[in-house]
C-alpha cells in the first residue's frame, strides 16, 4: 500500500517506515528539519521537509491523494512544560491536528490509519479509581485523543490508536528520553533510590512492527495496549547498571511519601517559574509505584509484533544517554512536528 506518515524522521516513523518498506509498502513522509545527525532513513522514503501545521488543507490532500494508509507520528509527550493550562499545548500539538488529519484522510479515501498515543491512556480505563484524567493534564489529552480517533473509525475506515509505554532503543542524533535515569543515578552516591512498582516496554523495533501491524490487520477502531516485556524498577535498573558501568550497584526501595515528596519539590519549582507539567506529580505516586504491566496479547500479538533483544535496546540507549552528558554526542530535541 501507499503510506503518508507525519513524522518519518523521528525515532518511531523512521523506525515504521523502515518495516513498512521491508513489506514492500511505499512511504511518504513530511518532517520537521533539521534530520538528526548521523540518522540513518530508509533511502526508499520519500520525504519532504516542512511544518505540516502551517500546510492548508489542499497541500495535506496533495500527499494523501492515491494513498491507503496515514501514520501520525508526531505530537509531544509528558516531558513538555509550558504556560497554564498546559492542557492546551496537548491540544494544538496531538488533538487538534489528528481532527484535522483524519477528516482530510477520510475525504481523500485513505482506509488505514495508526496512530501514536501514550499507555497512560490504558491504565486510565483500568484504573478509574485514581482518576488520572482529574488529575492529569497529559492524561486526560490522550483520552480525548482516543475519543476523536475513534469516532472517525467506521465505514471502511479503520483506525488504529496504539497506547504505547516506555521504549528502549537509539536513533544517532535523538536525544534518548533516558537521559534523565543516567542523571538521576549519577547523582547517587552508593546506590540507586527508586520507588516500587515496574512498567511494560518495547523496543523501537517493535513499536515499528506495531505501527505496520495497526494499517495491515487492525479492522474499525481500535485502542491497543502495547507492551512486550514487563519489569519491575529492580529489573530494569539492573540492565542499566549493567551499561553504566555499575554492574550488581544496590537498588534500595523508597517509600511512596518519599516518591510524593521529591514531585511536589518539582512542582514547586515549575510554580516559581510559572509553567506546568503534564502530570501532577504528586498524584502520580500512585501509579509510578505500581507495576503497569500489559499483556502483549493485549496489543502486540494482534498487531504480530515479534521478539526482540530489550537488552540490547536498553544498553544502547543508555551508552547514547551517557554520551549525551558527556558532551559526546550532538542531539536534537523533541518536537511537536
């Protein structure tokens, strides 16, 4: 099939683009320049460089015409700060725009779509009790994402939100959303203070197999939790240990208040600097000192993602983190793409 995608030169389209193209797919993909420093993109995609968000709507229908599927890959996650109410910097850059898309997808009969959403967005169904679209700014756009997602699905038209958790994997020239772990245990003196709790994970690859499996077997609309691996913190930290350096470094489990304590340090100082955060993180405690776990019967094994080396894929996250704070290696940001 012929696929247009927003975001083919990030980390997870890039990656999407490379299987699609090894399944004998055709893609096109607008992007956001300047591409990563060293990055590596199939030869094969065909990309154009611009802001899709300043586009009208006749230039949008100029990729998609002929074509069958569309992959949003772009958007911002949690991490972003900015003015209150930061609910609307989720809006502008992953709600309003998908409307948008998908109304113009449809009118230029594209039929598959695959979508990147956050696995916050799972445990907010599941979970109801702690109430994290209330709480949750970030949260509750991902909700609201879906939602609009999935009331264009139908008639023909299917569509594909995949809620996707932690992933592990480099591209040259990203800075790694792992940066801050590397920071956090550099900072430790002996040992590594974490909260309990765990979380599901991927590889890039795997999201990549998943983002090809949503416009190949997804039928009407659908909301797939994506997860592969399920680790508790220990687990995990052992790899990263393992790739720091600090191989057998001790884990020592810190309460839940104390968890609570360090997020409202932090929205303190978002406070003083009259920004917000796309989660609050003092409610937050409850669901980082969980396991979030997913079943990849759930979503990976529908959308026939396979096995892959997480290992590995923490490893080489963690030694690009480590180049990052050592001045080694040149990176760009996220951006709203």
């Amino acid at each position: 099939m012929k696929v247009f995608m927003i975001g083919g030169t990030g980390l997870l389209g890039s990656e999407a683009a490379k299987v699609l193209i090894e399944r004998g797919h055709e893609v096109t993909s607008v992007a956001l320049p300047p591409l990563p420093q060293g990055a590596v993109l199939p030869p094969e995609m065909k990309i154009e460089y611009g802001n899709y968000l300043e586009m009208s709507d006749e230039e949008i229908k100029g990729y998609m015409a002929g074509c069958d599927g569309f992959v949003f890959a772009a958007g911002v996650d949690e991490r972003v700060e900015g003015p209150a109410p930061i609910y609307d910097l989720f809006k502008k850059y992953n709600i309003d725009p998908l409307k948008r898309l998908l109304a113009i997808a449809k009118e230029c009969g594209v039929k598959h779509i695959a979508i990147c959403g956050s696995y916050f967005s799972y445990f907010a169904k599941t979970r109801p009790e702690l109430e994290l679209t209330k709480w949750h700014p970030y949260i509750r756009s991902r909700i609201d994402q879906e939602e609009i997602a999935m009331s264009f699905a139908g008639d023909g038209f299917d569509v594909a939100v995949l809620e996707l958790p932690y992933i592990f994997g480099t591209q040259p020239g990203r800075k790694p959303v792992w940066v801050f772990l590397v920071e956090q245990i550099r900072s430790m003196k002996k040992a590594t203070l974490y909260p309990k709790g765990g979380t599901t994970m991927v590889t890039v690859h795997q999201v990549g197999q998943a983002l090809a499996g949503a416009l190949e077997y997804n039928k009407g609309g659908h909301c797939y939790p994506i997860g592969y691996y399920n680790m508790t913190w220990k687990e995990m930290l052992a790899i990263v240990h393992k790739y720091l350096g600090c191989e057998g470094r001790k884990v020592i489990t810190i309460p839940n208040w104390m968890y609570a304590m360090g997020g409202k340090k932090l929205m303190k100082e978002q406070a003083a600097k009259n920004i917000q955060g796309g989660l609050h993180m003092v409610k937050f405690t409850d669901l980082q000192c969980s396991n979030l776990f997913i079943d990849k019967k759930l979503g990976c094994e529908p959308l026939h993602v396979e096995e892959d080396d997480i290992d590995r894929a923490i490893g080489d996250s963690i030694k690009l983190c480590v180049d990052v704070l050592d001045g080694k290696a040149k990176v760009v940001g996220m951006k709203g793409e």
